[in-house]
C-alpha cells in the first residue's frame, strides 16, 4: 500500500480533572500523587519527610475524577489504638457505581508519625492499585457503615494516565493504514504499524508526545500477550517500550475486521530541542500494533525556519476527521 502524508491538527482530547503533583518525592518511578479537591489533607511524617493524605470518613467521601486507561495506587495507613500491636481495617471503594470493600492488616510503623497528633500509633503502610478503564471514571472513597477505624489514603497514578495536560492529537507525517476504532460509541483515528511499516512523526521540541498502542489479537491469541514498540531517530534507537495486552471490553472496529482490539497502552516520548523525525514500529514479527499520537496544546506555538508554526510538523488545520 503506497505510504500516505499528511499535516493536521486535529481535535482537542480529553483533559484530567484532577491536579497532579511531584511534590514531596510523591511518585516513586512512574507514579505521580493526585490531590483530590476540597478535601482536608493531612500531613504525616514517613522517615522524617512530610507525605500529604487524606482522612476517609463515612460522612464526606473522598472523591476524584481520572481519566483512563491507567491504573490508580491507594496507599493507606490506619491509627491503631491503644496498645495493640496490630490492627486489621477496611474501606470502601467505588469506581463509577461499582464497588469494592478492601480489608488489609498492618502492624505498627517505626518510621510514621502524625505531627498535629503525637499520641496516634500509625500502621504500617498498605497498598491497592485499581484499573482505571479507558474514558473518564469517578473514583469515591469512604469507611464502610458503624467503622471506628481512622484511615489515612494517599492517591497516586501511573504516569500519564491521570494529566492535567489539555491534548491535541495529530496525524502522522507518514503511514501506511489508518484504522477506525469506536471506544464506548466515540470514534477515533488510529495507524497501523508491522516491524517493516512503522509511522513516522516529525516534531519540534522540546515537548513530550503522548502515544497509545492497541495490539491486535487474532482469534488464535489466549490471554496476555507481551507485544514491544521501539522508537528510532536515524539509525539510532530511541526507546523501546515492553508491553502486556489484554483484549478491550469497550473498542471495537468500526467496520467487521477478523482481528480483537487490546486494551490501550500508553507511552511518551520526550522530546528535545530542535526539528526530530521519529519511526515508531514493532520490532516483533507477525503483529499488528495500532497506534494514536497526542501532542500538549500547549507546545504547538514553536515556529519552524518560514516562521509558521509548525508543531508536530503541521502546518495547515484541516477540517477533516476531527473525531477525537
């Protein structure tokens, strides 16, 4: 198939609803603290550093909005009364109208202390991590009915799955396919790529691009299947992204195809100063990726040699395709 080009920005995506800080060395590797809004946080000590979370009570939940796919960290600590040695607590939480009680046993910590509450004896820390489904969820968290427990939470998200960051996704410069997919009835743009058809990006930076990966599972695929995406400039490669696909629940081709849609996978590319121009393709044999890029809105004011911006490589707004 001969290779398509083409410079576009397209529509505007998805933006998170929630702030995002990396403040106070809140994310180890890939994970970023989510700051609910308009709720008390409350400032404990881990190894002497100050840690912000957030006290779940029956009466006024914690709640935030994410926007998927991701996965959502929550970390908990419980006050453990008396002279107990240990302490066995629950919460409660929903995603959306489902819900979900988890119950965790924790011993007390030599390295947590609550400064505005010297006398309180903090448990050791206990972690669970939630899918966040591809769309916008509204996570809700409380103590279950006639709890005397006092539970503290911390909220984290995997990188770039929960952002603060308005988005504009973009075409190619080149590909060989575009493939339409509809995710809960919404429409989008992909292309497809096979280790010897990658697509290519060019951008100015510095900026960071956001891409999502869809394996595509035949009908002899079973379960998980490890897939990778490797990112070249030249001869030299970039990065290469390991991956585990599981089937979507929610995507489907637009048009009958003898594939199934994986779940999407996302990944960046930070980008430095100057003109690049990017290959992105699998270098596993005998697979499909699908692929969809998305550049920060904010980051396409550079301006090319001529003097018109030219994020992205883009030069004129076209008003074709605009289906997120």
């Amino acid at each position: 198939m001969a290779l398509k080009s083409t410079r576009i920005v397209l529509s505007i995506c998805l933006t998170g609803l929630v702030g995002i800080s990396t403040v106070d060395n809140a994310a180890a590797g890939d994970w970023q603290l989510v700051k609910p809004k308009s709720c008390k946080t409350v400032m404990l000590k881990i190894k002497g550093k100050d840690r912000t979370y957030w006290k779940l009570t029956q009466e006024k939940p914690v709640v935030l909005k994410t926007v998927g796919p991701g996965e959502l960290k929550v970390i908990t600590r419980a006050v453990i009364p008396g002279d107990k040695g240990e302490q066995i607590y629950d919460f409660i939480t929903y995603r959306d109208e489902k819900r979900y009680r988890t119950a965790r046993a924790t011993a007390v910590s030599s390295i947590a202390k609550n400064p505005g509450r010297e006398k309180e004896r903090l448990g050791e820390s206990r972690s669970v991590v939630f899918n966040i489904p591809e769309g916008e969820h509204r996570f809700r968290f409380t103590l279950p009915k006639g709890s005397k427990h006092t539970v503290y939470a911390r909220f984290l998200v995997s990188n770039g799955k929960t952002e603060d960051v308005t988005y504009v996704a973009y075409l190619p410069r080149s590909y060989t396919e575009e493939v339409r997919i509809a995710v809960k009835e919404r429409e989008y743009i992909y292309y497809r790529c096979q280790v010897d058809h990658p697509v290519e990006l060019e951008v100015i930076g510095p900026t960071r691009i956001k891409g999502i990966a869809r394996l595509e599972f035949d009908h002899s695929m079973r379960g998980d299947r490890p897939y990778r995406l490797q990112v070249s400039e030249g001869d030299k490669v970039v990065q290469t992204y390991p991956f585990t696909a599981r089937i979507s629940g929610t995507a489907t081709y637009t048009k009958s195809f003898n594939k199934i849609l994986g779940k999407g996978d996302t990944f960046y590319i930070d980008v430095p100063p100057g003109k690049h121009r990017y290959r992105i393709t699998t270098p596993d044999s005998g697979i499909n990726v699908l692929l969809r890029f998305y550049l920060p809105q904010s980051d396409l004011g550079n301006e090319t040699d001529t003097g018109v911006s030219a994020r992205a490589g883009f030069i004129l707004p076209l008003i074709k395709n605009l289906t997120g």
